[in-house]
C-alpha cells in the first residue's frame, strides 16, 4: 500500500507540521472503519482523567487495529470529538505520539457525549 499526503499550497490555508489537507491511498486490499473508541478499561468504566482516557483510546485503538491484522502505522483518517476545546493540545500531543509523528488527515470537533465522564472520542480509518 501507498500513502500520498496532498496539500495544495494554492489557495487554501497551508497544512501544519502534525496534519495534512487529504491522504490519497494505493493498492489497498481492505479499509477498517473504527467506531468512535472511547478512553475506557476492559471493565467499562473511564480514565479518571484527561491524560489516561487518551492513553486508554490509543490502547483500545491498537487493540481494534490488531484484530483486524493492522496498526496505527495503517491509520489514514482520524476525527477526535472533545467534550472542552481545552482538551485540543492534549489530545493533539497524544495523536503526535501514537502516531511517532506521522500527519495524516484530522479533524477535531467539540462535541456533548453521550456519558459526562467521557471526555474525548476517537474514530479511525485505517486501510492496509
């Protein structure tokens, strides 16, 4: 599989260093759509706090990514839903991490989930 990042520099708002405009992929065999994973233990219950519930996504992520054979390296779309526009660093800062780095398309929207105690959501696409 290939990835090509296209980030026009013509007439749009230049890509920052951790995101691209758009993520064109070749010679893919399957894509995974992963639902919005939240920042919960196997038990169900939430992190405590920002900071795990990221680490908690990011290890339900890979978790998801495994069983269907892939890992973070085959994520090419990423949408985080924060429940504080405070979260945004925080959670850009994890992404940066659990990605070593690698910028692949995003979005971030400030949303009210479904349970008070969740804090951020994340939904993946990843193709391989």
């Amino acid at each position: 599989m290939e990835t090509i990042a296209h980030n026009p520099s013509d007439g749009i708002y230049p890509a920052s260093a951790d995101y691209v405009h758009a993520m064109e992929v070749r010679g893919h065999e399957r894509v995974l759509y992963v639902a919005g994973t939240m920042g919960l233990h196997p038990d169900g219950t939430p992190g405590s706090t920002l900071a795990e519930q990221l680490d908690l996504i990011w290890a339900n992520i890979a978790t998801i990514l495994a069983s269907a054979g892939m890992t973070v390296d085959d994520i090419v779309r990423l949408t985080s839903y924060l429940t504080d526009p405070a979260h945004a660093g925080a959670n850009a800062e994890a992404r940066r991490v659990a990605l070593r780095g690698r910028a692949v398309p995003t979005t971030a929207i400030v949303v009210q989930t479904l349970v008070s105690e969740w804090l951020v959501e994340i939904e993946v696409v990843a193709a391989a």
